[in-house]
C-alpha cells in the first residue's frame, strides 16, 4: 500500500514539474512515455518519463563535437615502453620497392616498433621479390617478415595438393607463417562447383595440418563486428560507419551471419588441435570478453590479436586489463592498416592510468578511451615475447629479457 502511495505521489510529482516547466520554460511540447518505452524520434528523455525536443535545430552525429571540460592527467606515448613487434602489418606496397622499405623503416622508427610482420597474404613471385628487397636493405633485413598466403579459389578436387605445394615453397622461401588469411574465406569465396565456401570446409584441413607440421601459425580473419551484420538504425553504435562505408554491410540475406561464420571458423579450429591459429581482431569479440574468454579457454591452440579493436579494448578499463592479464601469454600486439600517427594510441591505452580520451576515428567510436595500465612482464609479453614463441622464424636475439 504505501509503495502504491509513493507511486502516485512521484506520478504527480513529474506531471507537476512537467507543467511547471511547460508554463515557465517553454517546454510544453514535453511528452509522457511508458517505463521502458523510447522516447519519439526527435526528443529526449529529461526526466523519469518525460520526454523533450531540444529548443534549437539538432546537429547531425558527424557535426556534433563537443569539446570535454575534464581536467585530468595525460601521459602520451609516442612510443611504448619496450620494443614492439606489430604481428598485423599492412604497409601499403611499401615492400615493393627499395625505396618503400627505407620509408617504412623510418616510420616504425618514430614509433617504436622493432619488428614489423606483413600480414599481405603474399605467395609466390611477389613473395620472393619482397624477401629479397628486404634481405638486400642492412637496416631492414632483420626488421620485416613476411606472411604467405592461401589462394582459396576453384576449391575443389586437387586443390588441396597444389595449395600444400605453394606453402611449402614460401615457406622454403622464407616466409614465417600463413596469413592474413582475409574475411573473404567464409562471406566471399566459392568452391569450384559454385557454392560458397565454408571456413569449417573439410577441403582445407591439408592446409592447416600442414601448417602444425611446418611448425609456423595461421593468421586468420573471420567476418567483420557483429553490428556490421545487425539492421543499420539508431541503435546500432556503429551506424555513421556503416552508412560511411557500404562494403561493410551483411544484410542477411545476402550474407551468412556473425553467429555462423564464428561457428564455422570454431569448427575448423576444433578440428585441427596441433595447429597454431592467430584469431585477427580479438576475434570481433572485444566487446565482449567473456566471450572470448570462453573461446580461449575451449581452445589452447589458440593465440589472439587486437588489431583494430582498440575502441573496445580501451572503453573498459578494468574489465580489459583483467583479461589481458589473464590471458597475457596469448595476445599479440597488432595495428592492421599502417597510419603511424595512430601507434600512439595504443601505448597510451596499454601503459597508463589516463581517463576519457579521444581515440583517432570519430566513425569507429564516438566514446572516449581509458588507459588499462597493464605491467611490464604483460607488456613485454603482448608486445614482443608472445611473438616470438609462437613463429620461431622471427629474429630470436637482441629483445629485452
């Protein structure tokens, strides 16, 4: 009874204020909705209920820039604490020249990455070719390697052979790993009768069998975020990307799901426990850790990589550092598309205690990041040991103990 009271005393409370509100502060067009129920497109809601349009025109979301009052502490990173090896590199052609490979050393300089892995899926002649620019540069020999690639077109009878034979030569050629395999495989690529081709296709377990007999990791990228593949309205967080960028939308009829291309690619990981798989992006799943905490648990061949997905890493703070501290020996520092005024971000995130600062692409978040401040052994261990251990072919010597 007396919750009841309360009820309709607050009720008449809200109505009040409201009225107030309307008489004295030009608010009359506020409108009352059910507990729950969103308020009409154009308003917002200012009290328990009540709902309001603002006075003044509405900027677009890619107008809209207010500028943060908080006053707090800033550590910037133009480098990190211990040399880095970025495991996901995408230079740009810069490995096709000599001249390229002088520019790129350059700019990992004023970064601080040691070592730079290009993830470009690089096979055959255009392999060797940038192996031997590389090996003719004495500043860069030992500063670039190289991930081959998988053709996965005209999968079919006989495929499999021939695909075997092309890794065993890059690999003879001195490629270090399988990679990136692109999202391509699972949303895109057919198989030879036309059907699509599945990631958990049984077709290509020669591929990564061979690749634990070779001893080297496969670095694969599946699907892209699940909100990339949910209806493009106003709630979906990443709207302005999407309606920024039309190649990466799913509609679902077109498109297999997020749901069935994680399941696909979980399939083949299962299904070929001695090889070792580098899951891209932390897997799209940084937004959700536990999530992912449930996929590296399932699966000790497993190792991640966070290229990309800083804005989910750096909007949960603590959650984020307990996770990468749990699973400090699987995690690998990687950047994806090389902008190296971007690095720096993700030092500051990784290295400090800073709140609520701005991350470098308005489109992919419009959420503030927070430092996880993680410890050096985790440090070390994402950014360069973690590397090192699981693709023996990286330069071994000259990293901090």
């Amino acid at each position: 009874m007396r919750s009841a009271i309360l009820a309709a005393g607050f009720a008449a409370l809200s109505v009040s204020v409201a009225s107030a509100q309307g008489r004295g502060g030009g608010r009359a067009n506020a409108v009352t909705i059910q507990a729950g129920e969103p308020c009409p497109a154009g308003m917002t809601e200012i009290r328990p209920r009540q709902c309001m349009p603002p006075e003044f025109p509405a900027p677009s979301i890619v107008d809209y820039r207010p500028k943060s009052t908080l006053v707090t502490p800033v550590n910037m990173k133009p480098t990190p604490k211990y040399p880095a090896i970025d495991y996901h590199g995408h230079a740009a052609g810069a490995l096709n020249t000599a001249e390229g490979i002088d520019r790129l050393g350059n700019a990992l300089d004023s970064i601080g990455v040691k070592l730079f892995v290009a993830a470009d899926n690089m096979s055959g002649d255009r392999l060797k070719n940038s192996l031997a620019l590389v090996a003719a540069n004495p500043k860069m020999k030992d500063r670039v390697r190289i991930l081959t690639g998988v053709s996965f077109q005209n999968v079919g009878p006989g495929w499999a052979e021939k695909a075997v034979a092309q890794l065993d030569a890059d690999i003879a050629a001195g490629a270090v790993g399988i990679g990136e395999i692109s999202k391509g495989l699972g949303l895109s690529a057919k198989k030879a009768d036309g059907s699509r081709l599945q990631i958990d296709d049984p077709m290509l377990d020669p591929v990564w069998q061979e690749a634990a007999k070779l001893n080297i990791p496969v670095f694969i990228h599946t699907a892209d975020p699940a909100s990339f593949f949910k209806p493009i309205d106003y709630t979906n967080e990443r709207w302005l990307e999407l309606a920024l960028f039309g190649d990466r939308r799913y509609p679902q009829d077109r498109f297999p799901s997020f749901e069935q291309l994680m399941t696909e690619r979980d399939n083949m990981v299962r299904r070929n426990p001695k090889t070792t798989f580098v899951i891209a992006h932390m897997s799209w799943y940084a937004n959700d850790l536990p999530k992912l905490s449930k996929l590296m648990d399932e699966f000790p061949n497993v190792v991640t990589e966070m290229g990309a997905v800083l804005y989910d890493v750096g909007r949960q703070p603590r959650v984020a550092h307990d996770f990468f501290v749990k699973y400090q020996d699987r995690i690998l520092f990687g950047k994806d598309a090389f902008q190296p005024e971007e690095y720096p971000y993700y030092w500051r995130v990784f290295e400090t205690r800073d709140d609520y600062f701005d991350y470098y692409r308005d489109y992919h978040a419009f959420w503030k990041l927070y430092g996880i401040d993680l410890p050096d052994e985790v440090l070390k261990k994402i950014y360069y040991k973690n590397a090192l251990r699981i693709t023996k072919a990286l330069p071994q010597a000259g990293w901090p103990k």
